[in-house]
C-alpha cells in the first residue's frame, strides 16, 4: 500500500531538507500515543531512528537509513523499516524535498508499508494516513507557507 502527501513550503530545497533533524521530528511526533525518541542518529544512509510507543501501543520502532542524495532539482532520504509495531510487517517511507522555485519547495512524504496480509493492510491504511496528514500543517507552520 503506498501513501503519497505532498505539501509545499517555503525554502530553497536544499536548506529545506538540511532541517530534517531531531527538533523537526520531534516537531511531527503525533500527540497520541504518546512516544519517546530513544535514538536519532541523523538522515543519513547509516543512520538510526529508535522510537519507543507508551500506552496503549507499547511498541518500540526503529528505522535505519538506507539512501540518502541530493541533486539539480530534490533532495532525499529513505528510512526502512528493521523492527515494528504490530501489525505492521514492511515500511519504507521516502522524504523527499523538490525544488519549485529557488524559495519554494514541496515535501513529499513517499509512504510504503504492509501488514501480514492484505485485508489488515486495508485496515492499517486509514490509521497511516491520519497519522501522516498533521505533517502538512507542521511543515507549513515550521518552514513557511510556499507561494
């Protein structure tokens, strides 16, 4: 099942997606439930995200960083998902900057993911997306609204 958000910011691309750090995730953590960031290594291929799940998930998730590269026109980095929460079994989720213009740029949140089988991957997909479409807000209100 994929999931494709895009949401345009303020910013030229690259100075953009060099504030995809620790205060911006921080930043897009959901309310609900609630979560501690055990590791955050950085967006680099290598690089590790630990997040631990409080009540009533009580889940852990970490992340590594498998590609990371810039260019001409976007920037990115992919986190793949090495240990998650029931009932997701794949996840591989692409951050990608594109340049608009030299001070507008679109974050596209390239989403992923499985569960064990089709139908609870069905069922998963309302909760990803409700969980993802808060980012459009904080991106706009942490980078500037694009023109």
């Amino acid at each position: 099942m994929n999931i494709q958000l895009k949401t345009k910011v303020k910013g030229h691309y690259k100075d953009i997606m060099a504030r995809f750090d620790r205060d911006l995730f921080e930043a897009l953590a959901p309310g609900f439930p609630p979560m501690e960031i055990v590791e955050f290594s950085g967006s680099r291929k290598g690089d590790k995200v630990h997040i631990r799940f409080g009540a009533p998930v009580n889940a852990e998730w970490v992340s590594l960083i498998t590609e990371h590269g810039v260019d001409e026109s976007e920037a990115y980095f992919v986190d793949e998902g090495m240990k998650l929460p029931p009932p997701l079994s794949y996840w591989k989720h692409r951050h990608i900057v594109r340049k608009i213009t030299e001070d507008t740029s679109c974050i596209i949140d390239d989403i992923t993911f499985r569960g064990p089988n089709r139908l609870l991957t069905w069922l998963i997909y309302p909760g990803i997306l409700l969980g993802f479409y808060p980012r459009k807000k904080i991106y706009r209100a942490y980078f500037g609204k694009g023109e």
